[in-house]
C-alpha cells in the first residue's frame, strides 16, 4: 500500500518529460503531486475523426485530413500583421477546391519546415469559409501522414492557465501513466457493478483517452462518489471522535436567562426556543458541543446565542463571541450591554483599534477571570490573549475565518464547546456535506410584526427619478443605503465606484451622505457608522461596499439601493437587503441594474419574488454552484475537485449511508479505505472546523 501511495504523492517537479518553468506553471495550476494532475480532468472534447474528401466537407467543423502543399504567400515586409498564406488541396482528390491555412506570426524558414512544397501532410484543425474559400487558420496539428498517432481520435481539452497547453498536460499524463499502479477496491462491489462504474484506475484512463465524443459520464460519477465518499467518512469519524471527547457536563442555571426574558418587549419564536433547548442539550452532555446555527437576515440568532453565553457565565465560566469585522463586534457589544445592563455580567470588547495599554489591561482581566464575555474580532487570535477558564466559543459568520484561526481560537480553552452562527442559509445538500460532523438546527421562523421589504427591479436608466424620490425620503426622515461593487472607478470594468458615487450624491443631497468601505481605516468606519447610527446624526444616505453585507443593524434604515445588482450572488444580495426592514416601518429594496444576461435576470427576479433566504440559498447554488455560493477559498472549506454539488446530489445520500455504515462495522476494506482518505486530502478523519 505504501508503494502506491509513494507513487500518487511523486512530486510534479520529477517529471522528465517537461522544462523546469512549466513544471512551475503545471503546479501552480492543479497542485504538487501525481495525483492532483490524475483528478485534473478534461472539461470536453475535441472529435478529430472527422475526415471526408475535402470536395464534401462541412464547414464550422474540425476537419483531419492529408494535403498536397501547394503555393505560399508571403505577406508584404511593410504589412507586419498580415498573415502568411499556404495553399494546399486534398492529397488523394487533385480536382478538390482549394484550402488557405493562415498563420500570423510565422517566419518563413518555419513555414516551410513544416509545410515543404509538393509534400504530403496531416493536418487537423477547424475548417471555415470565407469570401466562398476554404480557409484554416492555424491548424492544431501539421505532422507526417505515418504520425497520425499523434493526432488523437478523441482529444481531451483540460482547464488552463496561461502558458500551458493541453498538449502539455496529455505529455505529463502519458509519462504518469507508463507506470500507474492498480489500486485495491474500497467500493462495494456490487454497488460498483449496479451503477455500472469502471474501477478507480480505469474511470482515470477512460477520461483521460476518450474513445467517444462525449466524456463518459459513468466514469466521472465513479469519481465523484469516490470524493464524496471520502469526505463523508471523514465526517462521520470526525463526528464519532467528537462524541467520544469528553467535555464539561454544564449544570444549567437560568436565573439570568430569565432576567432577560422579562425584560424584553418581545417574545422568542418557537424556532428560537427549539435551538436553545438543543443547545442546552450539548452543554448539559458530557461531550464537547460542536452546533452551527443557521438563521435567515433577522431570525434572532444571537438572542439564542446570548443564552447560551448566560448559562455559561452562571457557572463561573467564560465565553469569547467572534465577529468578522470591527462593525459587527461593535454592534455586537453594544447590544449585548444594552440586554445586560441590569446584572452583574462583565462584558469587554477587543479588537484591533484599541491601544497597546488598553489590550495589555483587557489581556490582565481576562487571565484573571474578571472578564465573563469578550466580544471580539481577529485581535482575539492572539497568543498573548489568555483566558482563565474559556468553556463556550461562539463564531458569527464563521466561514469569513480561516481554519487555522478557528483552530487557534479553540485552543485557547481546554474542552471548549463551539457553537458557529451564519446569517447565509445554506441548502441542505451543502450543509450535509460541509458541515456533517457537526449538529445542525436551522432558525426557520421570524419574529411576527416584521413587515416584507418591497423589492423592485429598476434599470440604471433611471437611477434621476429615483434620486428624486430618495430626497423626500430623506426629508421625511428615512436612512438610506446605496451599495456599489467597487471603491475606487475603475478602466477594466464598467461598475458604479463607490467613492464617484458618493461624490455624485453629496452635490445633490449635500453632506446628509457618508461613504464607508473596507480600505478605510478602523476609526474612520467607526465614525461614519455612529453618526449614521445615530438618529441625530447628519448622515441620512450611507455610501457603501459589501462592508456593511454582515449584522449591521440600523433600525432607522428603512431603504436599500443596491448598484449592479447583476454583479452581486443572490446569497449576498439577501443579506444586503436585510440591512433594512429591521423596524415596524414599510422598507424597500431597489435592485439597480445594467446589462442582464439571462442568468442575471432569474436571480433579479427570484429576489423580487421571495425573501425566504433558505429558498434563495437553493437557487443559488443552482445558479452559481457551491464555491461560489461559499466562498471557498477565503473560507477554508475543503475543496472539491470532480464532484459537482448541483450535478451529483444524488450521489450525497449513497455516500452518507455507506459512510455511517462503513464507521459502524468493521471490514475487509479498511486499508483500501484509508488510501481513499489519503488520495483525496482527508487522511486523519478531521473535517475543516474546529479539531479536537
């Protein structure tokens, strides 16, 4: 099993049969090792075995054929661009029209080396007509008539960067293959054989030399079920460790639970309710909790959140709440005080506009245990942030940290509990797949009394009337939020900046309008946002990037224009809108957009019809596909290669039933298995949050 192992993991850079840069170029493209080019897979492929006579070929196809050379025609030395000409006929059909290959570029001792005058050669490349001539500009292949080996039958065209070739990948590949070894069966073997799917080295072959024009689709299916296998047996051995974890068996006290229910105006959803008689189960367990909270714009998730906090804080223990941004930690801070200002709990923010002595004051108490709750943001990763006895770490929007941060954080405390919150609903699929080794309640209800946002869809045409409109809103004491797609203009693309726009407005509405966006610095934002915040404050119309996208909460904000809406997923667009819509007021939301492609248009209109972000996240992932939808890289989600969430859902129910199967008894498989781990990055059994 080693020896197999050895040869999948062989580094790129032992290749023989390719130059040093484009080794560089091939690893930075599709990873370090053999098997990372084998799951680089061919996205189509080019049929080359069409070959009539010329006299009855069809044009706008590709066309394999040997040719008599004819004639060149060298372009003018005082026309650079124009191209070199060489015509040729049909080498078995001397009455055959004539074809014009054209190459721009091309020197002419290079021309004809590989073209000689009154030579036979294959040639492979899209014939097209022009002005009633055959023409080829640049054939694919120009070889021998006894090479035609090199011109495959069946040619796989592979995703690439610049400076690669697919001739280059089938020339890496072919060194790889020369010595592929077999690899045992860590399927079912009559599994294998009901799905009619090849074995795992043979589903690598058949998509790698194609025999057909089509990519086979039984043999990709193989390979997908093998990654969507692979993470769900990482995720059910994950999710049995966890269990297995010994935790603090939490003695749940509700004294300021309660103080805190009685004063509030209103009272908890049934949803609410049901997640934290969930929570409370795992924190009265004698195992570590690990619970992601999902909870549409407005559900209520960090009331939950905070009762979980309070039962902590009752046992003499402390909790950290993690937010992305500064605004949002802020935000957090302010309200938590606002629900706490009648009890004895010690709530502290950190983050990084405090000072060197501030942060070396708030690091004391916090090891002295005179801190209960700290709210804070990235600063909190710190080594030198120490607590003195951390039990619960709650994370709002955990995917914006990345898995080394989740990880620094959980070691902060011994046998933490996790409880992660995300405002972006996430289809069921998704989250059985990303988030299996963790326990999953869904807030699904919103508070009564809230009123839908009106959304419309206007066109950037009319972006005067609607200013027009926005005046009176504002004299009427509306707050008022315009989001762009870019902070500063920009040549390449033709997007609304959010500084020109500010700009544009403030000589119409004067200084009622304030800008904020992610490359102001911490003190900048915070001032934009507390005067905006402020129901005094002169700012009435806030200019703004995606910065705001996560729990900013102004209730006065009753109008949201998003700029380009085309350009923004739909995910991001519903957590935009519900910026606004946060009081007892009518609130609305204007979708300003450009040019819509037909895809652009069926998200536009699906924000308009519905406002259930759990339907909205399905759409989006149909739409967009899941690493989009997640944002992948900047989340530390673990990445799929071959499987496609939208197209192989249906392979998701098999793998979780025989995952949970193949974690609850023992077979013959298991050394095959632990192969199938290693191959797809998911050797250890940990999923991509929080370890231990």
């Amino acid at each position: 099993m080693q020896k197999i192992l050895d040869f999948f993991f062989t580094p790129l850079s032992d290749l023989k049969s390719v130059a040093p840069l484009t080794k560089k170029r091939l690893i930075s493209l599709v990873g370090e090792r053999y098997i990372d080019l084998l799951l680089h897979l061919p996205n189509s492929i080019i049929d080359r075995t069409y070959s009539p006579s010329l006299i009855d070929a069809q044009t706008d196809r590709i066309l394999t054929l040997e040719v008599m050379v004819e004639k060149y025609f060298w372009p003018p030395k005082f026309q650079k661009r124009a191209p070199t000409k060489v015509r040729v006929r049909d080498a078995h059909d001397p009455k055959s029209p004539a074809l014009t290959l054209s190459f721009f570029s091309a020197k002419q001792d290079y021309i004809e080396s590989i073209l000689p005058l009154n030579e036979i050669r294959l040639i492979s490349g899209k014939l097209s007509a022009y002005k009633n001539a055959l023409t080829m500009l640049h054939p694919d292949y120009i070889v021998l008539p006894e090479e035609i080996d090199k011109v495959k039958g069946f040619e796989p065209v592979y995703p690439l960067t610049h400076g690669l070739s697919n001739r280059l990948i089938r020339k890496s590949l072919c060194e790889i293959f020369q010595t592929l070894p077999d690899t045992p069966e860590w399927l079912d073997a009559m599994g294998c054989k009901t799905q009619q799917w090849p074995s795992f080295i043979q589903a690598l072959k058949t998509l790698h030399y194609p025999q057909t024009p089509a990519l086979d689709e039984h043999a990709r299916k193989r390979l997908a079920y093998d990654e969507v296998l692979s993470s769900q047996i990482a995720l059910a051995r994950a999710r049995t460790k966890a269990k297995k974890t010994v935790g603090f068996s939490l003695d749940l006290k509700t004294t300021l639970r309660d103080q805190l229910l009685a004063k509030l105006p209103f009272k908890l959803t049934r949803a609410q309710t049901r997640v934290i008689s969930e929570i409370d189960g795992d924190l009265s367990a004698p195992y570590r909790m690990r619970r992601l909270v999902q909870g549409d714009v407005g559900s209520g998730k960090t009331l939950v959140a905070l009762m979980a906090i309070l039962s902590v804080i009752e046992n003499q223990k402390q909790a950290v709440l993690m937010a992305p941004t500064e605004i949002l930690a802020n935000q957090h801070y302010q309200k938590i005080k606002e629900y706490l200002e009648d009890t004895d709990v010690r709530v502290a923010i950190l983050t990084g506009r405090h000072t060197s002595k501030e942060r070396t004051h708030l690091h004391r108490l916090l090891r002295f245990g005179d801190i209960d709750l700290l709210i804070g943001t990235h600063a909190v990763f710190q080594d030198s942030v120490a607590f003195k006895d951390l039990r619960l770490i709650v994370v709002d929007e955990q995917h914006r940290f990345g898995v080394k941060q989740r990880l620094a954080l959980a070691e902060k405390g011994e046998k933490t509990d996790v409880l992660a919150m995300t405002a972006t609903p996430i289809p069921r699929s998704l989250a059985m797949t990303l988030y299996g080794d963790m326990d999953v309640s869904a807030i699904d209800e919103r508070p009564p009394g809230r009123i839908p946002i009106e959304t419309t869809l206007l066109s950037q045409r009319k972006m005067d009337p609607l200013i027009e409109r926005l005046k009176t809103q504002i004299a009427e004491g509306s707050k008022i939020y315009w989001v762009c797609p870019l902070v500063e203009e920009s040549e390449k693309l033709d997007l609304a900046a959010a500084e020109s726009r500010a700009r544009a407005l403030q000589q119409i509405l004067g200084h009622s309008v304030g800008l904020i966006h992610g490359r102001m610095t911490a003190e900048e934002k915070h001032t934009v946002m507390h005067d905006f915040q402020d129901p005094n404050g002169t700012l009435k119309l806030l200019v703004a990037t995606t910065v705001i996208e996560v729990g900013v909460d102004v209730p006065e904000a009753t109008i949201m224009v998003i700029e380009h809406a085309e350009r923004f997923g739909l995910s991001q667009l519903h957590q935009l809108r519900g910026r606004v819509g946060r009081n007892d007021q009518k609130s609305a939301c204007v979708l300003l957009y450009g040019t819509l492609t037909p895809t652009a248009k069926k998200r536009l209109e699906v924000m308009r019809e519905t406002d259930d972000g759990f339907k909205i996240a399905e759409h989006d992932l149909l739409l967009r596909g899941a690493g989009d939808v997640m944002g992948t890289k900047q989340s530390g989600l673990p990445a799929f290669k071959v499987a496609d969430f939208v197209e192989d859902r249906d392979l998701l129910k098999m793998a979780i039933t025989e995952a949970k199967y193949l974690s609850e008894n023992e077979t013959n498989r298991e050394k095959a298995i632990q192969l199938l781990l290693t191959l797809f990055d998911r050797p250890s059994g940990n999923h991509h949050f929080f370890a231990g």
